[in-house]
C-alpha cells in the first residue's frame, strides 16, 4: 500500500507547470480552477536485484478540485483513482483495492498534498519536501528531498528530480532501498474540464 501511495505522490509532483508568464526558475503552479490536463505516460522501474526494467505505458487525467485517474494499458490493463473521500484502483475492469479516507488517516493527508498542488499552493509540497529549484536557457528543474527521512511513507523517497519547458515532461524518482522509477510524459493537453461519463463514474467511486 506504501508503495501504491508514492507512486501516486510521485504522479502529483510530476504533473506540476510553471506559470508561462513568470522566468523559468520561478516556482511552479498547477492547474487553474475548472481545467484538467490529459495527457500518455511511459514509466520504466528499476528494482534491486533485477537486471531487466519494468515498462508500463498508459495515459491519464488531472482534474482540478475533483482528482486523478491513472490508468496503466501496457503490458496489463489497471486504473487508480485518487480522490479527497479516498483511493481506488481497477483492474481488467474489477476492484482490486479502495482505501476510503475514513478508515485510513494517511490518505487524507496524501490527498492534503495532491489538492495544494491543485491550486497552485506549494507549500503543501514544501511541507514534506525540501525543495531546490534551478533553470538553463530551456527548461526548468527542481529537486525534491523528503524533508524528513524518517517519515514512514515519504521516508522511502530519496529524491524526486521533475523536469520539463512549459509542462513536466520527465521525473526520476530515487528510492532509499535502491529501486527507481523514470516517467517520461506525452502529448499533454490543458482544456476546460469534460469528462466521460466513465471517468464521472470511476470519480464518485473513489469518492464513496
């Protein structure tokens, strides 16, 4: 389950944009009220002891004030929703995991951490990460380090490097016991929130 929840505060770190109207090293703000970004994903895993690398590919939807589905189609078919009332996931169509809110304390405070990113409120990211920014002529960088290595979820991070010219397009994510996660992020699109009636319906399931 620990893992799960990186993966997914990895997801809500790596979708952060600057603002275009400020210089490159400025901090970075998120989605405006009453928009979602859409956009494919390739992550590759690296697991201690394992020569070869894990691939997964998929696409997924940020909405603001609502949440995130992540939905994985190579090489096998899985969704995970994130939501303020808790965290979902499906796969090949059926539950496989929910994680209300309610029964768990720490997805809330997952949540916490995914609605300041939301509107644009860095300090929700500041408050666990120790943040270092720095920019070239094209891109901008920043450097994420738990600020307290001894958290029992956020402890498992060693850094998080997010990258990207307009919108994120790369984050390496270095984990304390060797493992790493690098996601490269494609044909990302900001639009006025529309979702499908499925995604409504995979977004009060969460909810519930």
């Amino acid at each position: 389950m620990i893992r799960r929840l990186l993966a997914g505060l990895a997801v809500v770190v790596c979708l952060l944009r600057p603002d275009p109207a400020r210089p490159a090293d400025a901090t970075p703000r998120t989605l405006n009220a009453g928009e979602m970004l859409r956009g494919r994903f390739v992550q590759e895993r690296e697991l201690a002891g394992f020569a070869k690398k894990l691939r997964s590919e998929g696409h997924f939807v940020l909405i603001s004030g609502r949440g995130l589905i992540w939905s994985a189609e190579i090489p096998f078919k899985n969704t995970t929703v994130i939501t303020a009332g808790g965290i979902l996931q499906m796969v090949n169509g059926q539950e496989a995991m929910r994680l209300p809110a309610s029964r768990l304390p720490v997805v809330s405070r997952f949540y916490d951490v995914l609605s300041g990113a939301l509107s644009g409120d860095t300090r929700a990211l500041e408050h666990d990460f120790t943040v270092a920014r720095s920019a070239d002529a094209t891109r901008w960088h920043l450097q994420l380090s738990p600020a307290r290595p001894n958290d029992p979820v956020l402890g498992q991070v060693k850094t998080i490097a997010v990258s990207g010219s307009t919108l994120v397009d790369q984050v390496d994510i270095s984990k304390a016991e060797g493992d790493a996660d690098h996601l490269r992020f494609l044909d990302q699109v900001v639009a006025p929130i529309a979702l499908t009636a499925a995604e409504i319906a995979l977004l009060d399931s969460a909810a519930r």
